[in-house]
C-alpha cells in the first residue's frame, strides 16, 4: 500500500520536474499537535508516530525520527520500501546532509509551504541554492494523492464569556494594536492557533488535546480578518464576531490575501509562521520581526484566570486524588492496568463540572516504562499494575477555568530504600524550586540550579526540562516561561518571570530499565515584598495533591523542606478533604499527615 | 587654578573650532586602573575621584561622576567654574543629554580618541551627526596645555619564566594565530595592557597595582610587532623578544602603522580598541569584530599557574591571618586605625617570597564604612579601631606564582545577636556556592542564585555582583567569567565556566550607617565526575584563611554548610598552621576549631 502511494507521488513529482520531496509533521499553524486531516507524513510511510520527517526521490524513501520511536518505526516501515534512518546514532546521515547529498545539480526540492515553518524553509533554501536548482512549495502533493483524506474537523467554535477569560477580545486587540503602533507595523500577521484563540476570546476542538480553531488573522489599525471555515462558526460566535468587529473570510484565502499587501509594514514571527506565508509577502512589505504580541500577553495570567485556574486545580486534585486512593486500595485485587488506570483517572476528570478534555496523552506508566521518557500505554506496551513498585502518572485536563498539568509518582505496595532514596531527592529539588525567593529580573534560566542541585550534588540528573508554562484552556506547553539551564535559541522559554505566568515545576529521577520518578505542580508567580534591593517575587503551587509519604524519607530533607512539605500537605487536606467521601478523606487525612 | 587650565584649553579648542570638548577617565588601553600620566580629567577639573568624565564648552564646564563621590567632587569643585553634575540624581541630565543640548547645529565635538572606546565613540559620533556636526579625535588638547604633565612610568619591563606563566609565549602565539586563521584574519591589534602581558609573557609596572606594560601588539601570520617604548626594555627582555621573534616599534607609532593597513583582514575587540584605533582604519579593511582570543586563554589558568596559585594563596594566608591574629590581640591596647591597619598587612604580605605588589587598593573597613560600597580609607576618612564591632577587610597582592583577592570581616570586640544573624546568613550564601556541582555548560549567570537565595528568602540582597575572574599576576578583575544573574552587555563576565577559571565567591550584607559584611575567597573551577549526564564539575576553594567563628551561629547552617566549613577550618589549619609562629599558631587552632 505504501509503496502504491509513494509511485503516486512520485508521478506527481514527475509532472512537476521535482526531484526530492519532503513531507515533516505539522499543520499550518507550527502547532505541538496535529490533527489527523495532517497526518501526511504518516500517510505516505504508515509510520504513526508523533515525530517523524518523510523524504521521498526518485527512486528512495527515508524516514527520521528519533529515539524514541525506533522500535515502533522499524516495525511499521517494514517491507513498506521507506529506509528509518536513525536520528543521532552514528553513521546515520542527518536529514540535511541526504538533501545535500541526493539533490543533484539544478535540481528542485519541493514540500508543502505551509507545514514548514520559516527558519527551516530558509534552509532548505539554501541547500537548493547550494545546487543552483529550486524550491517548489505550492502545492501539496501528497494531498493530492490522498483519497479518504480525513476532512478538517467539524467542531464548532464557542466564545470564552469574560468570567473565564477575565479580560474582554475588545480590551485584547487594543492591547495589540498597541504594541504594533510601538512596532510601527500597519498589520500583524496571526498563523498561531493559540494566538487567536487567546485573542478573540474563541474555542473550538480542531486539534486533540488543544481546544483552538484552525484559522489565520489579520490585524490592521481599523480591521481584524478571521480566516476561518464559516461552517464552524454559531450565530452566537458571528453576534461575537460582529459586536468585535472582526470580519470573516474563507480560511484558504489567507495566502491570497497575505500576498496582496502592498508597501505596508507587517508584524509577524518567522519562527512561527510558515515559509509559504513569509515567502509569499511582497517585496513592497515591509516585515517587522518579533514574537507574537499575543505570546506574551497570554502567559501572563489576569487575576480572574489566575483564581479560575486555581479553582480547576481544586477540581483536578479531588479527580486525582479520587484516582490514587482508588489504585492503591485495589491494586492487586482487581485487575489493572496501565491504560485501564487511565482511563479510571479520565472518567474521574470527566465528572468534574466545566471539564472540556484531556490536555495531553495521559502518561500512566509503571516500573521499567516510568523509565521511558514520553512513554505513554498503548494496547501493544500496557501491562497489569502489581501491588509492588512505583506508578508515575503525568494527566491534565481542560476546563473552563484553566489547564491543569500535574503528575504524581506513588508507591503501589513495597519499594526497596533506594527507590525512597531517589525519591526523596527528586522531591527535594520539586520543593526547592517551589521555595525559591527572588528579585524580579530573573528568569528560568537563573532558577533551574535550584531544583537540579539536590541531584547534581550527587552527579546525577534527569534529562529533561525542569519545568514549561502553562496555557488557560490552551496548549499545556506554552511559552514564553519554563526551567531550563541551557539557553536553546528554538524554545522560547527564557523569558523574566512575570506575575502572573504559570510554569511547571517537574524535576525527576529516572533508572533505565527500573523506574521513573517525577514529582509535578504548577507555580503562580506573584510579587512579594518590594523594598531597597527590588521587587521580589514568589511562588504560589496551585496543585493540590499529596506527595506520598511512603516513599519520602524525612531525615533526608531539610528543617524547611520538611515544613513546606508539611504546610503544603496541610493546604492540600483543607481544600481537597471536604469534595471526597468519608472514605476518600480518610485516606487522604493520612496521606497530608505532618512529618 | 581650575579657571586658569579651562581657559588655556578653551583657547586651544577655539584655534580648532571645537565647541565641546570631552575628557574622560581612561588611558588609552582601556585599563581598570589609570596611571599619573593619563589624569587628564583630574587635571582639568581638580577632581581626584577614580571615575568622572569632564565636559568643557565655550561657556561652562561640568563633572558627571557617580554617588560614591558626590561629596567629595563637591568639595574639591567648589570655586573652580566646574559644574558638578550628580549622576542618577532625578532632574540631572545624563552626560548624552547635555551633549545633545549644547553642541548646536553644524558644530564640532572633540576628544583624544584614544581615550574613548570605540562603542562610546559611535554614541558620540551618532550626537554631532544628529547636528551635522563632526568629531575632532586627533589631538589631546589636555596634553597640549598641561605643563609638568607626569611622564609615562620608566618601570622595567621583566620576563615571566615559563616556571610561573607554564606555557611559553611562543605556544601563545601559535594559539593566537591559530585563532586569526579559524577566523580569517590577516593581522589581529590588541591595545588590551593584560593581554599583552599575558601573550609575551612578560611584567612591567605602568599601573598602579597592575604589573603591565604601557604598549600595543600586531600580529600577523609571520610577524609580531610591539609598540613599546625602547626605554623600558633590559637585555634580558630584549633576548626573550628576539628569541620570540618578536619586532618593537615605538609605541606612538602604532596609529600611523594601522592606518597604513590596506586590504587585509584585522580581529580586533571594539568593547576594548579605542576610536581613534578603529576610525582610522582604512575602508579597504575588514574588520572581523570579536573578543581577543588571549581574553579567554588567559582565564584559564593551566596546571602550572593553577599550583602557583594555590601557593600564592598559602603566602596570602599567612599574611592575613598574623594581621587578623594581631588586630584582634592589639585593639583596644595600642593605637590602631583603619590606614595603619592596612599598612600593617600590606608589611605582612611584603614579607612573604616573591610578592610583587598589592593587587589593589586595601578596603580597611570598620562600623557603618564598611557598608559603604568600595570605601577605602584616606587620611581625611580615617578612624581609630575600637574593641568592639566588625571589621571588614578586602584586600590582595600579586605573587610571581599569581594574584590573591581575600575579604574576611571579623569580630573586634563585642557584636549583638542580629550581626551574627547577618553575618552567618551572609557565610550561608559563600558556602552554598562554594558547595555547588554542576555539569559543564554553567555559566555564573546559571550559578548566581545558589549565594543569593539565602538572602532572598528574607527579602534581603547585596548590591553588586557574587564574583569576578582573576587574573595571574594581571588584572584583578578578569573576565571573561564571573558570578551575576543579570546579564549586561557592557560586562564580559558570563563565559560558560571551564576548568581552571578562577572566580571570587563574595557575598555580603551591608546595613547602611552600621555595617557591612563580606565573605570571599577564590574558586578554583575543576572537572569532577564524566558520566552518562555529563561532564560534572566543582570548586575548589584556594584561599586559606578562617571565618570568624565568634559570629556564626552555628544551627543556622545545614549540616552540609556546617560539615563544609569545618572541613574548610581543618584544611586551613594543615597549611596555613605549620607557617605561622607558636603563639599564632595558636590562635589559629582555636579559629580553625570544629563547630
């Protein structure tokens, strides 16, 4: 079936003199997940991972994809005719060096302009200029070849009332058009989904676990242009729409419209728009380079989206909380499993009132796949919990009041002393991020030693971020905050912590083959005191579940770990005891008992 | 007297057509420290201060220096015509603002442009083309009106055995060119007195507590050019040079040298290389901008200079603590102040084997001085020291085997409870950085935090960086590390930390009108344990001498501060102990004694 598809593109690339082609996996929008109606690369290799670039030639197709995925993809592209080629392993070629290589001379590569976004369509670019050939980015040939082609969805778009976005889509694009008369820009240029959404107070359910509208915007001083399907739109979002002023255009004229401008000055972000957008403008435009106002203005959370976030937390702490006591009382005498436990937990958010959805892929992960980073159970990996060990669990959900992302890693029946050594220390750099004071200025790139020290004084680490920002029924991952020691110029998470931003706080321990830690809350920076020296600032922890305190060994924290911990537990019993049953509360009473 | 030297100067200016005319505080090297010879701006105006920057038009004169010295600038302005021009003060202008305002249309702004870097020289070049102006930077109009100016220094120039710099200066200036090459550079200038030094391997003595040689280098793939005076150059040197085959010129030649480049491609730093340098450069140059390659080199110490250090440090020691031992045995029996204290360790550290001179000028600090941000004590600030409160001493010398900077504050008599408070909070924050491990790719900007947060966590900071590279027997304040969690462009003090860097760790705490406190010794940066994550690396602690433990408090450390300190005490105490006579020997026993 493969290999029929991969001769049909290549007819088509034949048609078109196009001697490489290369399909990634994205939307139009740079957006983290994407909806199946944009699963080509998958559609071309049958590879069904989430990451994953396709490059077909005449007479070759590879696929690259990284650790994670190499078991899953050699399986998949079996017989399929499609090469993997292994990413970071040794004597693998990068994706650029087999451009370099397999383009020849005058030659044109081609892909689809919109799923590639600026920064790497530049240089693509130069690897076709290298051979004096061409790019093609027009069209979308592997949309051509498509037959069943999933549609876009038909979800319909519903209007964010103020008393959950706290601030109104009128006062919002004023707010923009702000900064672009600061910018000098006559129009700004909106392809991000979560931009939008944020800005007209909009949401829909176009992507899994994001609820946004596929859809463009064009801001000038006196217009708004929507790009969006009119099918998904309701007579309450046009009366919405209308009382904005924001004006309504079919979603594929965009580029059209976009390549029309004339002698403006246009405000747009290369790393996130598409090549097919910037390469489109005309030479008359003028492009003003700089992140999305929007990007900005939305991580730093109102006062009515900080309270509505906090009240989602209560909700999603009484589901969770409902879920470990649910696991530990019958682990061992019912059956369960990875996936079945997830599903328990999904049911338990389901109930609770203004859920919308899950806001990422459960990961429910026990023993060796606690191990596994971003490991999440599939029919083929799921095993039965054992009243012994580890289960780490990392869920959010969606509500009307805000997004929650939270995960608890909890003894399932006896763990060894090294298991409570490893996590004792992982939840020490947990609370001593969450403990930390400092002057406003700083950013996460000053604040992530801190939670890494506990295990660096050890020679340890965990190889992931310690900590990301958080979206307000938006994407779980949004920027421009996080943790991270090692500036890295594709993530846009270094920016001064500012009341009001939301950001994970997730340091782990992971043993290969053994277990995984990770110990997750959300962190509400707010201002403290200000005084001679600044202004200083703070954590609030709006997640409310308990740390197991099988697994904690007391006298490995210190006098005020402890009393966080203890401060913290005695929080989490008041807010969350009185929404669980008599018998929830017991076990909860024992599980925030002061140590 | 003042009036007088403003009038001459307005004639020179006049015969030139020069209607503003700038004197800033630099020599033309841009050195921390300005010799005799290039005090243009004392002269000028009268004012002695270390930083200022004199303004003179056709009508006024003005002084903009900072608040350190707004008493004393006062003082010694007071009758001479000059202005004074309170920097930070709300309602003065900025020194670019008065420009702005005085230099009208079509006018000409003069300076020696050897004493203006070249980032300032723009700034000033941007203020007279805003008023179609022009720039005057080819004479030093000072020079030319000042009778007895001081000449330059007749210090001897002396070659830095390879037994001290452990690297010879051939091997630098193979690396350098090895630099040139990778960048493409044809010729590389450095005007930078410490990297000359530090390149040739040799010492001199032309500024005040730096043991450099007023000079300028050209370097090419073949050549080595040094612009330097024949004066100060012995046989010995002269053997070393034409060993190195290296060519001097005389120093005032370089300019005309440069100016005659004609299409060759030339590295050189314009944060360092004055204006005057880089304007008069021909267009057919190009010039690579960059930091000098020596600059990184230089800062990290090889294991030659690294064991000198350490032995540096052992001398140090033992010069600190006979004058700790013998101000605290002493005060309150015999007259002491804060100046014959000082020159009671400055004798101390002269006595000790291959001491150059002190490394800068000696903070005395006693009471509510030392809560004064750089004081040190003059004849008119001087006051007697009394058995009672803290002294804080910051001081250094230069070895052959390399450059110490030590502050400790001690107990002269009685301290109340909240001093100890302070003062242990304040050895908290040396510790902690002390302690820290980190996998390589840290820079200070990552480590900061760790000295801060003890501080922070009570709302309390002190206003200046934790730390600065050190130089071997150079610069005292040597970059291009450092510990600062903001960054700032003008400093070069955030490289990632590699081995052999030496950074100050100095903390402190300062209550203004009663005390101050400072803790700092030098980190030595080494490579611990390689594994799976990384590259671990850690301090290694090289001065040696102890904190006062009559003003700790020792249940407000951590066990692992407290296990650090004495572990610290202990070590002190094995090298520093065998060095010192039997009664300080005693004392230091009892110092170094566990807690």
């Amino acid at each position: 079936m493969i290999k029929e598809r991969l001769a049909r593109l290549r007819r088509e690339m034949e048609k078109r003199n196009i001697a490489v082609y290369l399909v990634p996996t994205a939307d139009y929008h740079e957006s983290e997940y994407v909806g199946e109606h944009f699963k080509a690369r998958k559609y071309i290799t049958g590879f069904t991972g989430s990451a994953g670039t396709a490059v077909v030639t005449r007479t070759e197709a590879g696929l690259w994809t990284d650790a994670r995925y190499f078991l899953q993809a050699a399986g998949q592209l079996e017989g399929s005719g499609v090469t993997l080629y292994r990413m970071g392993e040794e004597g693998v070629p990068t994706l650029f060096e087999y451009l370099r290589s397999s383009l020849k001379e005058g030659e044109v590569l081609g892909f689809d302009g919109r799923v590639v976004n600026y920064a790497l369509g530049r240089r693509l670019r130069e690897i076709a200029e290298e051979k004096h050939g061409a790019l093609a980015v027009e069209e979308d040939l592997v949309g051509l070849i498509w037959e069943d082609r999933p549609p876009l969805p038909p979800a319909k778009v519903f209007v964010l009332e103020e008393k959950y976005a706290g601030r109104s889509a009128a006062e919002k694009l004023a707010d923009v058009r702000a900064v672009m008369a600061e910018k000098g820009a006559d129009v700004h240029l909106l392809t991000s989904l979560y931009d939008i959404a944020w800005l007209l107070n909009v949401r829909g359910n176009d992507i899994d676990y994001v609820p946004v509208v596929l859809s463009y915007l064009a801001l000038t001083k006196t217009e708004c242009l929507w790009f969006v399907r009119e099918e998904v739109l309701t007579p309450a979002v046009r009366e919405h729409l209308a009382a904005l002023g924001v004006e309504t255009r079919p979603y594929d004229d965009f580029y059209a419209w976009a390549a029309g401008l004339e002698g403006v000055s246009v405000l747009l972000d290369p790393k996130v728009c598409n090549y097919r957008l910037c390469s489109s403008l005309s030479e008359s435009v003028k492009v003003v380079s700089a992140p999305n106002p929007s990007a900005l203005m939305k991580s730093i959370k109102n006062d009515t989206e900080a309270e509505n976030t906090r009240r989602a937390h209560v909700k999603d702490a009484v589901a969770v909380c409902k879920f470990i006591h649910w696991v530990q009382k019958n682990v061992g005498k019912i059956p369960m499993s990875e996936l079945s436990a997830a599903e328990y937990l999904a049911d338990r958010r389901a109930e609770q009132e203004g859920f919308v959805e899950l806001s990422f892929d459960t990961i429910c992960a026990y023993g060796p796949h606690a191990a596994i980073m971003h490991y999440a159970p599939t029919p083929e990996t799921d095993v039965p919990l054992q009243p012994e060990g580890f289960l780490l669990v990392d869920s959010g959900g969606h509500y009307l009041e805000g997004t929650t992302d939270i995960t608890r890693t909890f003894t399932l029946g006896p763990v060894t002393e090294e298991m409570k050594r490893h996590f004792t220390m992982a939840l020490r750099s947990h609370i001593d991020l969450a403990m930390v004071r400092f002057l406003y200025g700083c950013s996460g790139l000053n604040l992530d030693v801190v939670a890494r020290e506990p295990l660096w004084q050890l020679g340890l680490d965990y190889k992931h971020g310690t900590g990301h920002g958080v979206g307000y029924l938006l994407n779980v991952h949004e920027g421009p905050n996080g943790f991270r020691w090692r500036e890295s110029p594709e993530r846009s998470e270094g920016h001064v912590l500012e009341a009001g931003m939301i950001t994970t706080d997730e340091p782990g321990f992971y043993l290969e083959g053994r277990y995984g830690i990770r110990h997750e809350s959300e962190l509400l920076c707010r201002k403290g005191e200000k005084n001679e020296f600044g202004q200083f600032m703070y954590f609030e922890d709006i997640t409310y579940v308990p740390i197991d305190l099988a697994a904690v060994i007391p006298e490995e924290l210190t006098a005020p770990e402890r009393r966080w911990l203890n401060d913290y537990h005695a929080r989490v019993y008041e807010l969350i005891g009185p929404r669980l049953d008599d018998e929830e509360r017991a076990w909860l009473r024992d599980a925030t008992r002061p140590i």
